[in-house]
C-alpha cells in the first residue's frame, strides 16, 4: 500500500512543489499585514475585518507546505535507498 503512495507521490512531486511555492508566495503580504500589526500603524492590519481574516489564516496554511516538504525529502532519501540497494545487488 505505501509502496503504491510514494509511487504515485513521486509521479505528481512537480505539482506538488507549485503548489507549495504558492503557498510560500502568499506569505509576502502576510508577512506585510504582521509588520503592520507589530508596528500598529493601521495602513493593512485592522483596516477591513475580512481582510485580516484571510491574511491571519494564510499563517495557517503554511502547515501544508512543513508536511510537504517533509514528504518530498522522504522520498528523496527512499528513491535513493532504492537505488543504492539495486546497483548493489546488480553489480
């Protein structure tokens, strides 16, 4: 069964790095809103309730691109296990 997960994880690692970097870029005016809540200079942060919700809640995304970069280099390190262990058994 997991065989079949990384295999297909491995076939579908591009997608996955897009939307990770998404993820990553959404964090730029996120990061913008905080400064401004540290600052309290009102210009981003506080200026419209909604607004604040979607740029607190990009914070809560970032989990999603921890766990796949964590996949992405178990499968790293699994691909080239499997690639050591059969140049081994070949040669």
């Amino acid at each position: 069964m997991w065989s079949r997960f990384w295999d297909w994880y491995e076939r579908h690692i591009t997608e996955s790095l897009g939307i990770t970097a998404l993820i990553l870029y959404m964090q730029i005016p996120h990061m913008i809103w905080a400064g401004d809540a540290i600052l309290q200079s009102g210009v981003v942060w506080g200026a419209n309730p909604v607004l604040d919700f979607f740029l607190y809640g990009i914070d809560l995304v970032e989990i999603l691109p921890m766990i796949n970069i964590g996949l992405i280099i178990y499968s790293r390190v699994r691909h080239k296990n499997n690639n050591g262990s059969k140049s081994r058994t070949k040669g």
